[in-house]
C-alpha cells in the first residue's frame, strides 16, 4: 500500500519570503504522479502542482516549484515570493496509474498547514 | 468553479435519519471518490469507482452506502450513524482507468454533523 509522510504539522513564513515544505512517499510502483494540493479556509480543495514519475524535470508553476528526488522517494514544494493568499493547509498526494496510464486511487499525507505573515 | 459540485453543503442528522450525499461532474470523468475530512483523520479515502465500478471500499462501515448510477453521478446514503462520523465528506473525479493519469478534481464537500 501507498503512503505519503509529511512531517511538519505547521509552518509559518514572512510575506515576500521562500518556504518549502516537506513530503516523502513509499511505493513499489513505478508509474505514478504526485500532487501538491492547497485547501484554504472555504475548504475547497485547489491543485497546486503535479510531477509524472517518468518525468526528471521538476515542475513548476509560476512560484511554486518541486524537488522531486524519485530514488529518495521525496517530493518538496518550494514557495517562492510568499503572498498572505498562500496561507492554506497544504497536502501531498500520490495517484497510482495503471499500466494503460489510467489513474487509481489518490492517496494523501496529513497536511501542513501553512500560514503567510504580513 | 472545479466542475464538480456537492449537494447539500451542509447537513445535520440525527443517529435516526436516512440522508443521501449526492456528487456530481461534467467533465467527463470516469473516476469519482468520496473521501472523509475529520480533525482525527484528515482525508480518509472511502470508495472509489471506476466505470460505475466500486474498485475500492477503504473498510468503511456498512452505515455508509455509496451508489454510483453512472460516471457522471455518485451518492453516499447515511443511515444510523454516530456522532463520530461528523466532518466533511469531499467528492472528487478523475479521468480514471479509461484515460490517461490527471489530476483529481474536488467538490466543495459537505458538512455533516450528526447529533
């Protein structure tokens, strides 16, 4: 079975300022993706990244980037130029796929919940 | 606006009642989840359906019973639950086994609280 382990509870950064929050997985599969998904305070569930395993470039959206360490099993997300809208629960996931390519089940860690001060 | 929208929003049972949590999406998904948010557990995978089949049932007691009529549409009946079961329940979809790997797209879940 697939886990996802994000070890920091809460973290809090100074607008303008990097952050980079931590997540690390466990699976014997070899094709899957990764998500970084932020919930904020209305509770709706907004994605903010996602990495194909296949893939050795690691993504970014505008000021959000990942570390993507496949071997280490070990997916950051790095906030870059923080603004106060960030401030959210963060949550790491892992979609196991299919050999077709086809997605399962998304599974994810317990959160970190981040807070951007002025 | 995600494309899949839960109804009702929020919801207030007794241990008594019978309610139906209802999911739906229109982005041609093949795939749709219901997932559990409590303080305790934060988003516990419950079921999964793929093509209208259940392809995972997280040992998730009989009182909740998922329905998925088609992949458009996914419903969970509540029946007799406890006051343990209060929390958010979110509905996602996703491409699934009949596409290419993709994002899960979530609902705005809804509320239960049961008294």
């Amino acid at each position: 079975a697939q886990t996802v382990t994000q070890s920091q509870p809460e973290m809090s950064v100074q607008e303008a300022e990097t952050v980079t929050l931590s997540c690390t997985y466990d699976t014997s599969e070899s094709n899957y993706y990764l998500f970084w998904y932020k919930q904020p305070p209305s509770r709706q569930m907004i994605l903010v990244i996602r990495q194909e395993a296949y893939k050795q470039q690691n993504a970014t959206e505008n000021r959000f980037s990942v570390n993507f360490q496949k071997a280490a099993k070990s997916f950051s997300l790095k906030i870059s130029d923080s603004q106060l809208g960030d401030t959210a629960m963060y949550f790491c996931a892992f979609m196991k796929l299919t050999p077709q390519g086809g997605s399962e089940k998304l599974v994810f860690g317990k959160g970190t919940k981040l807070t951007v001060n002025p | 606006e995600t494309g899949v929208t839960q109804t009702p929003r929020h919801l207030v049972m007794g241990m008594t009642n019978k309610k139906s949590l209802k999911c739906e999406q229109h982005l041609g998904h093949n795939a749709m989840y219901w997932y559990k948010q409590s303080a305790k557990k934060p988003l516990e995978l419950m079921f999964v359906y793929n093509f209208k089949e259940q392809t995972e049932n997280n040992s998730v007691p009989s009182r909740f019973s998922p329905e998925c009529p088609n992949s458009s549409h996914l419903f969970l009946h509540l029946h007799t639950l406890q006051p343990e079961d209060s929390a958010l329940y979110l509905c996602a979809s996703s491409q699934g086994r009949g596409g290419w790997g993709t994002e899960a797209f979530f609902g705005q879940g809804t509320r239960l609280t049961v008294v």
